[in-house]
C-alpha cells in the first residue's frame, strides 16, 4: 500500500511540474498567447496596407489622373502650356 501511495505521489509532483514549468506548462501557454496576438495585430496591419496598396494600384491602372498627380507631387512635372510658379518663404 505504501508503494502504492509513494507511486501516487510522484505521479501527482510530475504532473505538478509539467503543469507549472514543463512543456505546455501555464506560463509557456500564456506566452505563447501573448505572441499570436501580436502577430494577429501585425497580419492586420498588413492587410490594411495592403488594401491601400491595392486600391492605388487600381487607381493608377484606371486613368491618368492618379499618375498626373502623382508625377507632379514626387517629380515636379507640369503640363506643357501650365506655367509653373514657385512661392519662397
């Protein structure tokens, strides 16, 4: 019976342990958690820029007026006859 019961209890401590600091133990699960939300939190993002990306893709694919715009906002282009004024401050 005492082997028994000294069978019991070291069942009992190895399970305590493994719940505690072992494999799959609370804090490992807790970690891990913690992780697939930031994860999740940057998949959204993404998703959001890529979005973006995708609409202005479309946008310049559908007419010259996004790339006219956007020719004159990073290259400084204007159209021949415009005539270009710059201010000074």
């Amino acid at each position: 019976m005492k082997i028994l019961m000294f069978i019991m209890l070291l069942l009992i401590c190895h399970l305590q342990y493994r719940l505690w600091d072992g494999d799959a133990s609370i804090a490992q699960i807790k970690a891990y958690q913690q992780r697939l939300e930031e994860l999740n939190s940057q998949v959204t993002e993404k998703k959001e820029r890529n979005q973006a990306l995708y609409a202005e893709v479309l946008d310049l694919r559908k007419g010259q007026e996004a790339i006219e715009e956007r020719a004159r906002d990073e290259l400084g282009m204007i159209k021949e006859g415009e005539t270009f004024f710059q201010v000074i401050e």
